[in-house]
C-alpha cells in the first residue's frame, strides 16, 4: 500500500512539474503569451492526465481535423478497402466497332487517379498525371471501338454535387489545397502551371501547363524585364475556365515558377483527359466532353439514402485503387485536402447510402460518441480542416487517440502520421534533434491558427498522447511554432 501510494505521489508531482513548465513556455515570449492556447497530454499507460491547459475550451483545429476523418475512414472502411472507376454504355459496340450513344466514365471517389506515387514515399517525384486516365482509355481501345457516336461524359453522381464545404473562403477555389470534392477526381482536380523565362529578348515569357491538354483559356500579362523582380499573380473568378496572368519575370533570369491551380469542375476535367486519350487512340468521338453531376435538391434526404439500383449498361473497363490505408497515409502525411473530403463522403456512401457531406458528418458523430466523444466539444463542417467553422476541445483530440491507441488497428493507425524531422509535415520540425523522431503527429494551420497533436514515446512515462491547440495569434508562425516544438520535446523527456 505504501509503495502504491509512493509512486502515486511521485506521479502527481512530476505531473505538477511538467504543467509549471509548459505554462513556463506558454508565456515564454510576447507573441506567445498574447495567443490562445490549449494543452492536453495523457499517459497512455495508466491513463492519467499530466498536464491540461484550456482542454475543454473550443479551438479552430484545421488539419487536425484530417485525424478525425482517417480515423473514421479506418474504422469504417478498413485498411484493405478499395475505390473504383468504371467505364460504362449503354450497350456493346456493334461488329464494326461502333459504339451508339454516350461512353460514361464513372467516378468512385478514387484519389488516386494522378501521377502520386503510392505507397507514400519522402521525396518521391510524381509521375505521368495521365497514367490512369491512359489504362482506361486503352482498356476502351482493347475492347474494340473505333467509333462513338455520342458524348463522353463524367459522372460524378455517386457523391452530391457539393465542391465546396462550409467554411472555405472564395479565394480557396482558386488553388490547388482548396481543389472541388467531386466523385470523379483526376490528378487532385488541379493542373500545375510552369513560368519561364523566355527564350530570348522580346519574347513573352513561356508558358507550360501539366497535365498537358487545352483546359483553361490563359489571359497571359506577365512582362519578361531585364533584372526585373519575380512577382506573378493570378486570378480566376469562381466557376471561370479563364486564368488572368501578370505582374514580372526577370527575363535574363534561370528556372521556373510553378503555380498549382484548381479546376472548377473536376468531372468535366476528367472527361476532358478521357476525350483526349480516345482521340489519341485513333478513336472518333462524335460528341464532345460533357459533366454529369447529381444535385442536393434530388434526394429527399442528405444525411440517408436508399441502396442504389445495379448499374445499368455494359462495363467496359474498370480502375481499381490501391489499399484504403496507403491512401489514408498520404491524407495525413502530406496533409491533402480533397482525399480527406473524398474519405469522408466515401464513409457515407457505404454506410448511409448517400455521398454526401451532411451523412459523412453525421457517420462522424455516431463514430465519435462510440469513442466516448462528447457532442460538445467538437463541431465539423468539412473533412479536412480547411474550413473556418470546425470547432474541437484539446481533450476530444486526445480522447480519439486514445481511442485508436486502443483499436485492433492501432499499428495501421499510427503509421499514417508524420515522423518528427523526417517525413511528411513534420519533416523540417525538430530538425538537429533526434528527440524528435520520438514524435508521430498531425499538423494544422490556417491564418491565425496552429495545432500539433498524436503521439509521443516518452523515455520516462511510456506512450503519450497529446493536443496542442493555438489560436488567435497575429505573430508570425515562425515565432509560434518553436514554442510549440519546445513543449513537444518537453515531453519526450
């Protein structure tokens, strides 16, 4: 009993310690003392918490948010879950090839139809962002259609036209983080453009766009000027298939700048790559690239469904996805919006019947209350954190990592977060300190907004799980995120 008690006594103090000296960093410099903070940290081992600092008060968490959504897709889905695409017509080509009506390419939430490498590896370069549009294209051709009378046409329909989220700003859609959600994604709904400077004297800058086919119409102002300053700007309004470029280019300079913007109809985009992809085959079309999109105000309701009918028609190729956890591992590593909103609304298809936000939130609740979750301290909008309207307490966070800690699929689950100072966003975190590769945590930011939560093996106290939340600062993040570093560090002790 005595011994019990000791050891009892000597956690409580070294708990004591550890919160007098987080409050310690908390006020540390005066960026950081004007910031709202909030701390959780608990022991896994004997489930005691060492140290809470506003835990129960609501925090902006950005991608934080992406821990909730992987953790569902995980749990709901499981790690061996696959996404298709599917080539559909009404009916077979005739003897000679020819193929009446429409050819549909059918979305199914796959993220993965792009130049990624998967498995995520650090560093790894992207490859031909038409590789996938390709296999099917040519799966098409093996088929034996030379001709198609109608249109080709990208069908989106298995998730609610809904590409935007509560929350996100206007000026989100323009980029390529803040890509539409749509059913029928192809390489992240984004193209990259590449500036250059010209070849020589007179000329415009060059202009190069990956993937490479005739998408947006391109007002190009930038001006190439002898020793003139980089200074490129954009801008494409809402729904526009036209980009506005200007400002400066050095024109006797070296290299490129790359800008990576959203599409504004990511099913309309990848009919267009199909259309391409045929043509190239020696394919004729006789239509032309079309979108097909189900609306919000065609369901009776958002948050259930009714099982779909079987899919009508004659398949006529089909792309399969890798493994749900490899994709998961790219959500949470490198932090990519669409495929955590894609995740979410997949979660709804197959548990509610309905791809739609509203029933993938409302999957989230019931998840979160199986994991002791209160209501009150968490409220999302979105899947991944970009909107501005999600809400969640320190100690929700750590509530679901003690959650997953505990599931039979806690190696998977850890294993898609970042290595402090090695991958993924905690790569250039903790750099010169090996410490810092004790730490398996999930980025977050936003203006005004930094998190940091997951898991730490501390070499005194075991397993930890920890939530740091900071909001409301005007100061840089370089001045916020050392003192968030520190506190981390602090605790691999």
């Amino acid at each position: 009993m005595r011994r019990w008690l000791l050891l009892f006594l000597c956690q409580v103090a070294l708990a004591q310690s550890l919160d007098q000296r987080i409050s310690s960093l908390l006020n540390s410099t005066p960026a950081a003392r004007r910031c709202f903070w909030g701390v959780e940290v608990l022991d896994l081992a004997n489930d005691q918490p060492l140290a809470r600092y506003n835990a129960e008060r609501m925090f902006v968490p950005a991608s934080n948010t992406k821990l909730y959504t992987t953790a569902l897709a995980l749990l709901r889905l499981g790690p061996d879950y696959r996404f298709q695409t599917v080539v559909r017509a009404e009916g077979a080509p005739d003897a000679s090839g020819r193929l009446a009506g429409d050819l549909l390419l059918v979305g199914g939430g796959d993220p993965s139809l792009s130049g990624r490498v998967i498995p995520y590896r650090k560093d790894a370069k992207p490859g031909d962002p038409l590789a996938g549009i390709e296999e099917l294209a040519e799966q098409v051709a093996k088929r034996g259609i030379r001709r198609i009378d109608g249109d080709i046409v990208g069908d989106d329909t298995a998730y609610l036209w809904e590409p935007y989220p509560q929350g996100w700003s206007q000026d989100d859609g323009v980029w390529e983080y803040g890509a539409p959600v749509s059913a029928l994604t192809f390489n992240d709904n984004a193209l990259t453009l590449r500036i250059r400077p010209p070849a020589r004297a007179g000329l415009p800058p060059e202009l190069t766009v990956s993937p490479a086919f005739d998408y947006f119409v391109i007002d190009n102002r930038i001006q190439a000027l002898p020793g003139g300053e980089r200074r490129i700007r954009v801008e494409r309004l809402p729904g526009s298939r036209q980009l506005r470029l200007w400002g400066t280019i050095s024109a006797d300079g070296h290299g490129e700048s790359r800008v990576l913007l959203a599409i504004d109809d990511p099913a309309l985009y990848a009919a267009t790559a199909f259309y391409e992809a045929l043509l190239r085959r020696g394919i004729a079309v006789g239509g032309s690239p079309k979108a097909r999109h189900r609306f919000a105000n065609e369901v009776a309701d958002l948050k259930n469904g009714a099982a779909a009918p079987p899919a009508g028609g004659v398949e006529l190729a089909r792309r399969e996805s890798p493994p749900l956890i490899e994709l998961l591992r790219v959500v949470d590593k490198v932090s990519q919006n669409l495929h955590a909103e894609l995740v979410l609304r997949e979660v709804a298809r197959v548990r509610r019947q309905i791809g739609s936000r509203a029933a993938g939130i409302e999957e989230m609740r019931r998840f979160l209350a199986e994991a002791g979750l209160e209501e009150w301290s968490y409220k999302f909008e979105d899947g991944s954190g970009l909107s501005r309207q999600n809400l969640v307490a320190p100690a929700a966070t750590v509530k679901l990592l003690r959650h997953l800690h505990r599931s039979p699929h806690r190696d998977a689950w850890v294993s898609l977060l970042p290595i402090g100072g090695e991958d993924g966003t905690l790569a250039e975190r903790f750099m010169g300190n090996p410490e810092g590769r004790r730490v398996r945590a999930k980025t977050g930011t936003l203006s005004h907004v930094s998190a940091l939560a997951g898991y730490i093996e501390s070499r005194r106290r075991g397993p930890l799980a920890f939530a740091l939340m900071v909001n409301n600062y005007n100061a840089a993040s370089s001045e916020i995120r050392p003192v968030v570093d520190k506190i981390v560090l602090l605790l691999t002790e």
